[in-house]
C-alpha cells in the first residue's frame, strides 16, 4: 500500500540522488574547469574518485602537496605555483575510477611512494617460497599496495599516517611490522639548508620531505640469515618527449662496474649516457628499462629536466656507503645485500603491446638494518621541484647536479 511513509521515503531518496549528482555534478565542473596535467584537475579527480585526500599548502607562495590515505600516504603529485600550474606526479586516472584492484600489482601513481625490498632473490617478499622469478608469480605485498593507512596527525604542513603488517619472505621468514610515514612541506629556508645554495629570485619552487620508519613489533629479532627489509621510495612523474634523468656519481675508474643497466634488457647507448662523474638517461615513456646505481659511487642527489615544461626535480636521497642494500634482481642471489641505492625507471610498452604509463621514475633505497625486537629503522627523502627562466634554472643545476643543461639538451 503506497501511504504516507512511503510517500516519504520516496521524496527523500529523490532529495538524495538529487543532491548526490549535484555533488558529482560539482566535482565535475571542478575537472573541467582545469586542463589535464595541472594540480587543479589532478586535485579534483582524486578527491571524486577516494576516500580520504589531504592538502599541505604554502598559502604565501601557493606551493601544494597532495596526499591520499587510501593509498598508503603517498604524495600524489605537488604544485610550484597553484591549481593551474604543473601537477609534478603522474596518476593512473583509468585505474582509480574503476576503483578497481588487480591482482598482482595496482600502479595507481603517485610522485613518492612507500614501498619495500628486496623485490626478487631468495628474501624476496614479493614471491612466494618455491615459485619461480617471472612476471605470473610476482605479487606486491598488500600494505604497500591496496591497503589503507590510518592518518595519525594533518595539519596544513604535515601529515603522518600509520600502518601494522605481517610480511612473508621467500625464505619463510615473518616480519611482523610497524610503519609510520611522516610528509612535511618544506618552506623556503629549509629547502636551501638542504640543497647547501639559494633559490634564485623569481623561480617559483615546492619541496616536501618524508620520514619514513619500519619498526620489529614481532618476538623474533631481524637478522641477515634469514632476510632483512628495505625502505624503498619511488616517484613516478609524468614525463615528455623532452625528459632527462640526471645522476651524478663519484668519479673512479671502474666506476661503470657498479652501475647496473640491464635489469630489462641491455639499455641502447641512445637512450643512456654514462660519462665520467654523472649519467643521462632518457626518460619519455617510450621503452622500457631501469637503472641502478651502487652506493660504492652514488652521491646523495639525482634529478631530472624536462625541456618542454621548463621543470628542474631535484631528489636528495640519504646514502650509507657501508650499508647493506638488499639485491632486487629477479633471481637466486650470491650476493643479496649489494643492492643499488639509487635507481632510475623509464615506463614503455610490454612485449604485448600493453602499457602501464607512460610514467618514469627516480626511486632510492635505504640500507636493509638487522632489527632486534622494537627497535627501527629511518628513512628520509626530500623532493623538489623548480620552475621559471631556463638560464637561471641551468645555474641551479649547475650547482646542483654539475652539468649545464646545455649539454644535456643536445644529447
């Protein structure tokens, strides 16, 4: 019988949608109102598309940094200069509407991740104990991957989120672990005691730093006989035809012997560029490689310039030239703690013609620590972006990074 009640139900669902597709309406008028590749959409396309999103923002400079707890307090992408300016990170738009999760691995994007290692060899955790090293048998772990992280504290300049797992090795070894993330945007000053320099007059810029810890909340200690973990960063940009990866490293001279460049096929000297202190690679999303750089050589800095969006990104990584480095290769290891520190990914199509990206990465790695019960482990990173006059931002990466774009540029 169709009586008052009902009648009243009726009207308020109507309401509800009404007011849902004027919220979803909104959203999309937001999009729209921003063209695709600046802060302002990627902002609004999360914030339609997740749960839980948070904004770190330098209201003086309008410098912003976004954030999402859904997937794992990773930074998403940041802005030098506002809504309409550059979004630095690249986001797999197709996968985080679907809200969908695959299986093996969900490359949903973000410009600095939390992940860990090692990812192949016998402490593996991302392959089961027995299963062979390929592609059908390689899962990432669900805490960096699909899981959702608590958010402990936010305020316009920092957050901190927080996570407990358990984690299995390929040995059998169990980590049971508590990780806590902490994203602090970085004002003027900061960023300059970092870099050791000045950011010059009318360069607009945007830095934030991660403090990123695992502690042993288990009843075994950690030991290298049966596998250690890594705190392991990347940061997937958005590339461009114009796109160079820059690393410089300690000069000697078998310094080629401790740069790895074969981890999906031999890398085309067309493409990598190793000189005798700092290497080029070219990352445009077109073909798919990765290197690697070892601590015996690296230095604490890498970077990258994009020609076409005139952006300079500088990452400051922290580097233990006696740590041990968990070995990622995707095989049993002779050495599994000669690892790299510094590495360098540039996304292309898979040999069925598929395509994650197009994205590239500088990604870096803290060393792999033996852990007694409630001890941890720290790890820090900064990223940052610069934009303005090309001649005052080649000075920068003179300083910086030692190499004038210049020469870059004609490689």
């Amino acid at each position: 019988m169709y009586d008052i009640k009902t009648k009243s139900f009726c009207v308020l669902l109507l309401l509800t949608c009404v007011s849902c597709n004027e919220a979803d309406n909104k959203t999309k008028t937001v999009e729209m109102n921003f063209e695709k590749g600046t802060y302002g959409y990627d902002a609004a396309f999360l914030k339609k598309n997740t749960q839980k999103v948070l904004e770190l923002q330098d209201d003086e400079r309008n410098s912003k940094v976004l954030l999402s707890a859904d997937y794992q307090g990773r930074v998403m992408t940041s802005t030098a200069a506002g809504d309409t300016s550059n979004s630095f990170g690249w986001m797999n738009y197709e996968l985080i509407a679907s809200r969908q999760k695959k299986e093996h691995f969900n490359p949903v994007g973000g410009e600095e991740r939390f992940w860990m290692g090692p990812e192949g060899g016998q402490y593996s955790i991302y392959f089961k104990k027995g299963d062979s090293f390929n592609i059908a048998h390689w899962y990432v772990p669900a805490v960096i991957d699909t899981s959702a992280y608590d958010v402990v504290h936010a305020d316009k300049s920092q957050a901190v989120f927080s996570k407990n797992a358990t984690i299995t090795n390929y040995s059998g070894t169990v980590f049971n672990l508590a990780i806590t993330r902490k994203i602090q945007l970085l004002d003027k000053n900061a960023i300059e005691q970092k870099l050791k320099t000045t950011i010059p007059a009318g360069i607009q810029f945007v830095a934030f730093e991660t403090d990123n810890q695992i502690k042993n909340t288990g009843t075994n200690e950690w030991n290298k006989q049966s596998g250690l973990l890594s705190i392991w960063l990347l940061g997937m940009m958005t590339p461009t035809e114009e796109t160079k990866v820059i690393i410089p490293f300690s000069p000697q001279h078998n310094a080629h012997s401790y740069i790895t460049d074969n981890y999906f096929g031999k890398i085309s000297p067309d493409r990598l560029l190793v000189k005798d202190s700092v290497l080029y690679f070219r990352c445009d999303g077109k073909s798919r490689g990765k290197i690697g750089v070892s601590p015996v050589i690296a230095k604490p800095i890498a970077g990258s310039f994009d020609f076409k969006k005139n952006a300079l990104t500088i990452i400051i990584p922290e580097v233990d030239k006696n740590g041990l480095y968990v070995n990622s290769k995707w095989e049993i290891q002779k050495e599994p703690y000669k690892g790299d520190v510094i590495n360098s990914y540039n996304d292309g199509p898979l040999q069925d013609g598929t395509q994650l990206g197009p994205f590239y990465e500088i990604e870096s790695s803290s060393p792999a620590k033996e852990l007694k019960l409630g001890e941890t482990q720290e790890y820090k990173q900064t990223t940052c972006h610069f934009q303005g006059d090309y001649n005052v931002l080649n000075e920068l990466a003179k300083q910086l990074l030692g190499v004038d774009l210049d020469e870059v540029k004609k490689w």
